[in-house]
C-alpha cells in the first residue's frame, strides 16, 4: 500500500479503502486474488 500510494500522490489509508472495497465486490480472499480476477477481466 505505500508504494502504491507514493505512486499516485494518495494516503495509505486510501489505498487500503479501495483494496478492502475491491476485494468485498469481487469476494476474494485476498489481495492476489483480487489483482488475478481484475487483469483476467482486463482492468490491469
């Protein structure tokens, strides 16, 4: 999350909101398989 956030100018805190979002939404378990489900549906 901090490399994440020093990336795009954004708190950690922000980037943790959107991963726990992402990860309800899509019901994964984790953050890998939200990463794996979002480059297999093309967001990445």
């Amino acid at each position: 999350a901090a490399e994440i956030s020093l990336i795009l100018s954004i708190s950690t805190h922000t980037v943790n909101f959107h991963q726990k979002n992402m990860q309800r939404k899509f019901n994964a378990p984790n953050k890998t398989q939200v990463a794996s489900y979002a480059a297999a549906i093309g967001l990445l």
